[in-house]
C-alpha cells in the first residue's frame, strides 16, 4: 500500500490521440500501474498512476496535453471476489469517504491494485496498515485418545 500521484489527462476526444500518448510513455520507457479512461462530449480524460511519475511529467509536457495531479492509495489486492469489499468496508467503518476507485488487471489467483481517491488518504492508511498482513494460523491442539472418534 502506497500513495501515489495520479495523473488526469484531458485529452482531444477524436481517434489517435490515446495512441499517441501511449506510445510515447512506451518510448519513453514508462510503465503504466493503472489506467481508466472516461469521456465527456468535448474531450477524455485518461486517469493513470505511472511508476516513475518524473518522467511522466516530461513526457506530457512534450505531448502539450492538460493534466493535473492528485494523491489517490495503491492498495495491492487479491484478485478474487470481496477483496475490494472488505477495503472499502473498513474504510466506511473509519468514515472515510470513497470518491472514486478502479482496479488493474491481474492473473487469476493472483494479486491487483485498487487505485483509489479518498477524502483523507493519511488515515485510509492508518486503518487498512495490516490490510495485506496474513492472520497468525491457530496453533493446532491435540485431542486426548479418548475424545478421538
């Protein structure tokens, strides 16, 4: 679990431009941790967390495509049903308010990261700090010979 910068990208909603942006991060060298994209009538805007977010900048600043930045949790996930569920509930039992949230793709069985935008990132991470900490096994008691069936 990690704060990262997000980047929302505004972005000419006509065909080629995500392609010219993607091909540039990939020149570039830079790979992408989690990407959404929505539209709206007059342009898209690409929502992305790079893992070096430097260079992203440059990149974008070359592109001269709008963007700015807010802080959103990289939560790492288990890629099966309730994981996002259990996040998101521990977050409302803190009254953390979930603005909005969207997942990587990951291999079946195997882990994701749940990028999310909340009203107070510092305490989301306080409350899920043990989130991904395997519980301890209980300690296996023997039964006596003659509770055994």
């Amino acid at each position: 679990m990690y704060i990262a910068p997000q980047f929302s990208v505004f972005m000419v909603n006509k065909p080629g431009v995500l392609a010219q942006a993607l091909g540039e991060f990939a020149k570039a060298k830079i790979n992408i941790t989690a990407i959404t994209m929505m539209d709206s009538v007059e342009h898209g805007v690409m929502r992305v967390v790079f893992e070096k977010p430097d260079k992203a900048r440059e990149v974008l600043s070359k592109l001269n495509m709008p963007y700015n930045e807010t802080d959103v949790l990289c939560v790492d996930l288990a890629n099966k049903a309730g994981a996002l569920a259990a996040v998101a509930e521990k977050l409302s039992k803190g009254h953390i308010n979930i603005t909005y949230a969207y997942c990587t793709a990951g291999g079946k069985g195997g882990r994701t990261t749940g990028v999310l935008k909340l009203s107070d990132v510092k305490k989301a991470m306080k409350l899920l700090e043990n989130h991904n900490k395997p519980s301890k096994p209980k300690a296996a008691t023997r039964r006596s010979k003659a509770v055994r069936p």
